[in-house]
C-alpha cells in the first residue's frame, strides 16, 4: 500500500469509478478512498451517492457505522497492532502494556506525540507473531527492541508529514 496522499477529488473520482460496478460496490470504494488518503473525505459521500444511485445518507450510514473508517485525516502516523488470538499467545499484551509504559500510546487511544496505535486483528502472519500493520508493511516477530524500532520510525514518518 503506497503513502497515503491529501484529498484530491478527481483521484477520489477515478477510485469510485474503477470500483462502481462490483457487486457490494459501497465498502470496497470506502475501503479504496480511506487507503488512499487516510480517511474518507465528507466530500466523498455526494460523489458516491450518485454514482452508485443511493442516498447520501445510506452512503453516510455505513461510513459512520465501520469504525475503521475514518472521516478525519489522520493525524500523525499510526500502527495497528494485532490482538488475535495467536500473536496474544506469542505476547502481544505485554508489548502493547510496553507501547504505553515506553512511549505513552495507549491502544485505540488516539494520537500521543503523531503517533497512534489501533488494534487490529490478525493480519494473516500469526506464526510470526507478535505482528503489527504500518505503512501496508506487516512487521512481525516484535519483541520490545524491534516495536521500539517502528514506533520510532512511525513518529519520525509523522514529523517529516508535519
Ligand atoms: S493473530 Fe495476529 S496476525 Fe494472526
């Protein structure tokens, strides 16, 4: 998954058009604008009432009703952190206890210092738990040292966004 880039009609526009025709056709335009730039623009919601023949508020209603979907650009960077099953069993509990107590981020917590951590779970990579999501890049076996190494990485991305 690239970077995601400010909101930009006319890409949202091709977005919503290359997927218009799949069946279910509202969550993957979601899915593909919130990849995009982060969030789902308000803007987004009359483009893609029209296309796809709906209601503003229909297309509004599931927007608001998924809270993976943003409606605001991100702020600073942020990691999802998996707390399946198998990456908990490898540990991911105490590492998100170490994400609080080392960089003051508590999970689903918001922003601290641009960088936010939401729980996610299972990325498909359990055998090498504990695994996190940043930047469409699955970083796996975390330990404290490498979940140190990312969160860095994630709060410096965020600076230079600043
Ligand atoms: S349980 Fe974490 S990646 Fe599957």
């Amino acid at each position: 998954m690239a970077a995601t880039i400010p909101w930009d009609e006319a890409i949202a526009r091709e977005i919503i058009d290359s997927m218009r025709n799949l069946e279910g056709a509202l969550l993957p335009i979601l899915h593909g604008l919130q990849d995009r730039f982060g969030y789902v623009d308000a803007r987004a919601v009359a483009i893609i009432a029209r296309t796809l023949n709906l209601s503003r508020a229909e297309v509004f209603g599931t927007l608001s009703f998924y809270h993976d979907f943003k409606r605001q650009p991100p702020q600073g960077s942020t990691i999802k952190f998996c707390l399946a099953e198998a990456c908990q069993a490898r540990g991911a509990e105490k590492l998100a206890s170490w994400l609080e107590h080392k960089h003051g981020v508590k999970l689903d917590g918001g922003a601290s210092n641009g960088l936010a951590v939401e729980t996610a779970y299972c990325f498909g990579n359990c055998a090498l738990g504990p695994n996190a999501l940043y930047d469409g890049e699955i970083f796996g076996a975390l330990d404290e040292t490498r979940l140190d190494a990312l969160c860095l990485r994630a709060t410096k991305n965020a600076g230079a966004q600043s």
